[in-house]
C-alpha cells in the first residue's frame, strides 16, 4: 500500500460500510431505467440493417459490436 490509499490509489470504505447499494433517491429507478433503454438500444435489428453494419465494420476492419457501439453513441455512421 502507497500512501495508505490501497494499490489502486483509491480510498478504503470507512467505518460500518456495508457495500450495500447508493441510498440516494431514484437510485434504484434510475437504474432500472438504464437498464430498459440499454436493452432497446442493443436488440437485435432487422435483418437487412444488421447484415449492412456487418459489411459496413469488415470494410472498416472492426468487429460489428465496436462499429454497432460507435453508432448509438455518436448517431453518426463511420
């Protein structure tokens, strides 16, 4: 340990921290609401949209989860 702050340089829990989830409120919402949109977002296409991202990522040279990840965060087609 360096510094007394872990490997990681991260500071250790304190005292009675259980690791339990945030207790701020709509945590839990949030979460849940995350986790719908991240599912709609990567359900599977139609079929002529996903064969046309595939030819898309092997002309780039990437795999179609890196090419497929690059369009919904940026809306733009590399």
């Amino acid at each position: 340990m360096e510094n007394g702050h872990g490997a990681a340089g991260l500071m250790p829990f304190g005292i009675g921290h259980n690791g339990g989830p945030p207790l701020d409120p709509g945590a839990g919402w949030r979460h849940f609401c995350w986790k719908k949109a991240h599912a709609n977002a990567w359900k599977t296409p139609p079929r002529e949209i996903a064969l046309a991202r595939l030819a898309r990522a092997e002309a780039l040279g990437i795999s179609y989860r890196d090419y497929t990840a690059a369009l919904l965060d940026t809306g733009v087609h590399l």
